[in-house]
C-alpha cells in the first residue's frame, strides 16, 4: 500500500493484547490509534523505570494498575522517589 492511499482513520479490531499494555479506549472501543501505541510505549517505559510488573494483583486496591499508580506518583510530584535507584 503506497502511503499516499494511507489515511489516518482508526483501525477498528478485535481486542488482543496483554491486559496492562492495552490502550483502555482500544479495549472500550474496539479502535486503534496513535494513542494506543504511546500508550502501550508508556506502559513499557513505567515498567523498566519502576521495574514492577504491570498489573500485580497481589497490591492493594489502589495500587494494582502500574499506570493510575504512576499517575498518582506523578500528580503528587513523587514520581523521583519511585524510579529505580539503580536507574538513577
């Protein structure tokens, strides 16, 4: 396909993907988009940054999700204290 016959409209699909890396609009909505991509690349980035898994079930409530977890680390400015030391 020449890229000039290319558009930008989503793509509309049957969910696959591992829970955690799954863009939640693809999931809702059944369309992929640039969006989905950053959002997997962020789900990949948090991972190695706070080397912990995605999803853990074992955490409390609050804190399963690696991505809403980050994003409170982020919203309350103590996202430095989280990223592996050895990272640092």
């Amino acid at each position: 396909m020449s890229p000039s016959s290319m558009t930008n409209n989503p793509i509309r699909t049957m969910v696959k993907g591992t829970f955690g890396y799954i863009d939640p609009e693809y999931y809702r909505h059944q369309q992929l988009t640039e969006k989905s991509d950053v959002y997997s690349f962020r789900a990949v980035l948090f991972k190695v940054l706070f080397t912990r898994p995605t999803v853990d079930s074992k955490l409390e409530y609050s804190q399963i999700s690696l991505a809403n977890w980050a994003r409170k680390c982020i919203g309350n400015e103590s996202i430095d204290e989280s990223i592996d030391p050895f990272l640092k």
